[in-house]
C-alpha cells in the first residue's frame, strides 16, 4: 500500500527531493498498471470534515491552493514556470527528421556539485503546420553529475552520436576552461564560448515562445530536463536548471529568436 498527498505550492518551494514529483510520478505510472488499484480522494470525500468547514477554509484559498489542497490533484506545472506540460506535450514528434541542417551541442558547466548541462539541438525545414518552416528539434540530454573528465567525454560522444557541427560552452565563470576541459577529450573538436551577458529568464523567454507557436520540438522524452523547463520559475532563487540553460543555449544558436543575445565568437 502506497499512500501520498500532492506536494503544495508551499511543501513544494522547501522540498530537498530531487524531484518533488516523485511520489506523484509513481502514482500515475500505478494508474496505467494493471496490478495496482488506485484510489483518488478530495477533501469532498472526507466524512470528517464538513461542507461548512470546507467552505471556511477554501475562502482564501488561490485557484492553485485549492486544486492542490482540496481536490488533491497533481498540478505538475509551477505557476510562474515559463513551459506548461501541456506545451511541451503538443509539440512532442516520435522521431527526428532526417534532414536536419545544423546540429549543435549546449553545454551548461557545474558550478560546484551541480550538475553539467549536455542538450543536442537541431534545425530542420519542417511542415508540421502545414506551410515549410525551419524548427528546432531537441535531440537528446546528456546531462550529468560528474568531474570534468568525464561531463568532457560525454560531450564528445553526444557531439560525435549527432553528427554536431559545433559544441556552444557557457564560459561566464570558468574562463577557457570548457573548452580546455573538452579539448583534452578531443582536440579537434569545432567550440564555440557563450556569454551569458542577460539573465536567463531573459534568455530563455524567447525559447520558451518558439515553443508555444510549436516552432520547436521535443523528440521523445526527457523527463529530467522536461521538469526543469516546467519546474523553473525565474526569480525565484531555485537551484540553478543546468538543463534548460544547456537547452536555451542550443536554441538560442539556431533559431536566433528575435530577443537574441549577444553571443561572443571566441575562435
Ligand atoms: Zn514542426
């Protein structure tokens, strides 16, 4: 038996899970299983709490609270996060077109014990709407938690899997280091150094508005940084999304949004 209350606004903001969806994540995946019985139940169904006393305390209570507090549901999204699940859902594909023009890798560095940002990234002619357009197509996530050695090997092999044209390193703190750490994996390897000279909420917005006019795409799924896109809200002092940086990286480089950044060409 497997009992959990949906994490609210609050539970969810001082959270130390990894993923605070965790338990919401089992639930749903036990509701598609035919071995387990689930059991939803709002705070309707509670026989010791009456209509009145409902009544009192949802008085205060924003939309949100009270999808999450009284009717228990799983809103997966954060309120101020600039992806919705259901964005990221329309514009899933199940495969990648074969005639991708450019591929890049985005690479957002640790700072510290984070972990290293690896987004593959491609553009392609699509007639997703019915008129030819270029879109961009997330390819894969590489990221991962490790030393540099090996976050630098990784970076090759997804580079060398996807056929890439070029990695795009963040170097606001590190220096050269990126592109040193990479190169000792491989020296020959075409880089290119990104400045964050904007915050990234002001980076990501455009990204995230390419996605909504369904100008990019997800090939299949990626649950860690698709948490991260629809888990970030900026301003908020969260631990810093390596994911979506590496991903805004990536986009931002080949679909040069009208807000563009300033991206320094180092070599
Ligand atoms: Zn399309």
């Amino acid at each position: 038996m497997f009992i959990y209350t949906p994490p609210s606004l609050h539970s969810r903001s001082v959270s130390k899970a990894n993923d605070p969806m965790h338990a919401a994540k089992h639930f749903k995946r036990a509701q598609q299983d035919p071995r387990y019985d689930t059991f939803h139940f709002t705070s309707h169904d509670n026989p010791h709490i009456s209509t009145e006393a409902l009544e009192e305390i949802t008085g205060d209570m924003t939309a949100l609270s009270y999808r999450q507090e009284i009717l228990a549901e799983d809103v997966e999204e954060a309120p101020g996060a600039l992806w919705t699940r259901g964005t990221l859902d329309a514009c899933r594909i199940s495969r990648a077109p074969e005639s991708l023009i450019r591929v890049v890798i985005g690479v957002d560095p640790p700072g510290g014990a984070t972990e290293c940002g690896i987004v593959g990234a491609g553009i392609a002619l699509c007639k997703c709407k019915g008129v030819e357009e270029m879109h961009g197509f997330v390819l894969a996530d590489e990221s991962l938690r490790d030393s540099p050695d090996k976050w630098a090997a990784r970076v090759v092999s997804t580079y060398d899997r996807l056929e890439a044209d070029k990695v795009l390193g963040e170097s606001n703190f590190g220096g050269d280091m990126v592109a040193n750490t990479i190169r000792t994996v491989d020296p020959q390897i075409r880089y290119e150094d990104v400045h964050a000279s904007r915050g990234k909420a002001v980076r990501a917005e455009p990204i995230a508005a390419l996605f909504e006019q369904g100008k990019v795409h997800l090939v299949r799924e990626f649950p860690a940084l698709e948490s991260e896109l629809t888990g970030w809200e900026p301003g908020r002092g969260q631990k810093s999304p390596n994911r979506l940086d590496a991903m805004v990286w990536a986009l931002t480089s080949l679909m040069k949004p009208r807000r563009t950044i300033s991206m320094a060409l180092i070599e």
